[in-house]
C-alpha cells in the first residue's frame, strides 16, 4: 500500500487500479451504512468532542497523542467517549530508605515516596498522584514510625489538592505497643475518594506528643508505601475502564501440610480484580482443626504476578492462638503475623515475624479449635 501526499489517498501503488479512501473535509476517511445510521472513520488534531458531528458508532483518532475515541450518541458533534482499552491508572511506591524527622510536635509533614514499585498510566511522580480522569479512585497508605517516645498521637491522611486532608486513620500509641524496634509504630489507612481530573493527592502524617519534629519514617516496601488505582470513571469521562474487573466470592482454603483432614468451622473469601491488581479479603474461624499437621497454607483465587523477587504481603489478624508470645520486648516476641506468597504461586504461608526473632511459618500445633484468620490486601498477578 501506498499514499498519495497530494490528496491523502491510500491504495495499491503500480500498473494496477488504486483501491483508495479520500480524507473529506471533515476528517473523514470512511463512511458505511447499517439502514439507519451512517457511521464513518476520523482523524482530528485534538479531542473530536464538539469538533466532529457523526453518529454512534463512529471512530475518531486524535492525531497529537493517538487516543482512541468512540461515538456513544447520535447527538450531532458530541458524545464522544475516550476508548479505555488504552488506558491504566494504578499506582504503588514507598521511601527507599529512613527519612529524617519529620513530625512530632503537631507538624503535618508530606511524606517522601521517592521510588516506584509500577505506575500504571504515569500518574505519579515527586510523592504525588493526579488524576489523569475525573472519576472513583481508592488509595492505601502504610507508615512504620520511627524515634517515638512516651504517648504519642499520629493523624494518616491523604491531602487533596493543597487544601483538603482525608483522615484515614487516628491512631495513639503508648510504651509497650512497638511493632518493630523499640520506638516503632505502623500507621495504615484507605480512602475511596471522587476526584476530577488533575486533581492531586499526597499523603501526609501528623505527630503529637513529642518535644520536636523527631518522628522518622522507615523506608522499605514492605513497611511503607502508597497506593492507589482508579475504581470507576465519572460518566462520560472514560468509557469501559478495567474491562478484567471482577467482583467475587470464593471459598478460601486453609491447609496444615496441604491437608485438612477433619478440619471444620466458616470460609469467607471475597476478591476484586483490576488489571494486573488483585484485592482480597479472607476469614477464617475454625471449630475444628482437623489432624492434618505441617505448615500452615491459604489458597488465593489467582495466582501471583510471575516475576522473581515479587512478593505477596498482605496484613493478616490472628485470634485465639497458641505457641507464639506477644509482647513489647523484641528479643523474645514475635510482634505480628503476616500473610505472604512467592511469585508465580497461589499459596499463601501464615507466618509470625519479630524484629529479632526468624520469622516462622506457622503450624498446626499453633492452632486451636477456635483460631481466628482475617487477610486483607492486594497484590499483582
């Protein structure tokens, strides 16, 4: 195929008769006819909403950036909806390392995400998310702080546009409650927020009770981040986003060395897919642990992203345990369970971690009849 500069025809170029479509002047390359309408083919040097008059079911292609538009309406020149096939918008970075005080005295303080897990779309740079579409976005925000002393009060919050915070979590901590180290603490919230396109979103924490701005966060993806993914687009503004969403139940499956013999008690398991990111929620109550005995092992509903080193870390809840020591002393305590999977698996292992203590896949012998599980989080696939 060839085509012709002079009059924007296309067509097979030698001896042989040239099969062409002519651009009119309205930007159209082609025309057809179901009976009813008459739908076409454009190409236009900006967004064809107001500029091109078609029927539903025309295509137009913005020849400065290549977007992709479809006619929804037969309402003349408007109507037209970006096509979304094209188009992602998710999100997840953390500091890389300790940051230097930041809060404590009743400062509010912007939090530094200085690198980028993935960024979907390329919405996020210089700690901030904008919007790139008016519309429904959901947004999670972990922080382990550090360098606190005595009662101390900490405000997670999302900051909207310079002007607005979003308290997603207010959280006080006393001596005794470290999670980590001596002095640390996690702060983590979620907001589903509406925003219009190039809103802004960063997150900021807010520290109390401390003689100076001393509080510190530390760096690492497993400990800090920020998060966020468009859920829906406002009408109009993007057409058939996340196209792979699914909203599900699913029976989740707990095994004590991939058996559950005699096991019983209730199974809840609910997940959401976007893309390539996966939402889960599971509970678990037992009223029977069964005989089967081994590491402790969850079924997901959808395998883990293949891609070496990715890890799946969800935040996990235990009740009604046995063999493990809670306590403020990290040398002989195990301070949190987490939920974790390799990539390229379906299997989550129920661990205990301490600061100074291996952390340790969880076994039967650490169950009772009674034990309790909740899972929430997300990872990639």
């Amino acid at each position: 195929m060839a085509q012709n500069a002079v009059n924007n025809q296309i067509g097979s170029s030698g001896t042989a008769t040239t099969l062409g479509r002519l651009r009119n002047a309205s930007g159209q390359w082609d025309s057809y006819a179901d009976g009813t309408d008459t739908f076409g083919f454009y190409n236009y040097a900006g967004s064809p909403e107001g500029n091109i008059a078609a029927d539903i079911g025309s295509i137009c292609v913005d020849t400065t950036n290549g977007n992709l538009y479809v006619k929804k309406t037969d309402t003349v020149n408007t109507g037209w909806a970006l096509g979304s096939n094209f188009y992602e918008a998710s999100f997840r970075a953390y500091p890389s390392a300790m940051s230097a005080g930041v809060t404590g005295t009743g400062t509010p303080a912007t939090v530094a995400f200085n690198t980028e897990e993935f960024d979907n779309g390329s919405n996020f740079a210089s700690n901030t998310f904008t919007a790139p579409v008016s519309g429904v976005y959901i947004f999670n925000a972990n922080l382990q702080l550090d360098a606190i002393t005595g009662t101390t009060g900490s405000y997670l919050s999302l900051y909207v546009n310079s002007t607005t915070d979003y308290y997603m979590t207010q959280t006080d901590f006393t001596p005794g409650q470290e999670v980590g180290a001596s002095a640390q603490y996690i702060v983590n919230g979620s907001q589903i927020l509406e925003l219009s396109a190039g809103d802004t979103v960063v997150v900021r924490i807010l520290g109390t009770g401390q003689g100076a701005d001393s509080t510190r966060v530390v760096g690492g993806n497993n400990v800090s981040w920020f998060c966020g993914s468009l859920l829906a687009p406002a009408s109009g503004a993007l057409t058939g986003v996340f196209q792979t969403v699914n909203n599900t139940s699913f029976t989740p499956t707990l095994l004590f060395g991939g058996g559950n013999t005699g096991m019983t008690g209730t199974y809840q398991g609910y997940y959401t897919r976007m893309n390539d990111i996966v939402f889960v929620d599971i509970y678990i109550a037992l009223s029977a642990k069964g005989s089967s005995t081994g590491a402790a092992t969850i079924a997901l509903p959808v395998a883990i992203k293949n891609q070496a080193n990715y890890f799946a870390v969800l935040s996990c809840e235990a009740g009604n345990m046995t063999g493990l020591v809670a306590g403020a002393d990290p040398a002989t305590s195990y301070n949190y369970i987490t939920a974790r999977g390799v990539f390229n698996t379906s299997v989550l292992n129920v661990q205990a971690n301490g600061p100074t203590l291996a952390t340790v896949t969880l076994q039967h012998g650490n169950f009772t009849d009674t034990s309790q599980l909740i899972i929430s989080g997300y990872y990639r696939v």
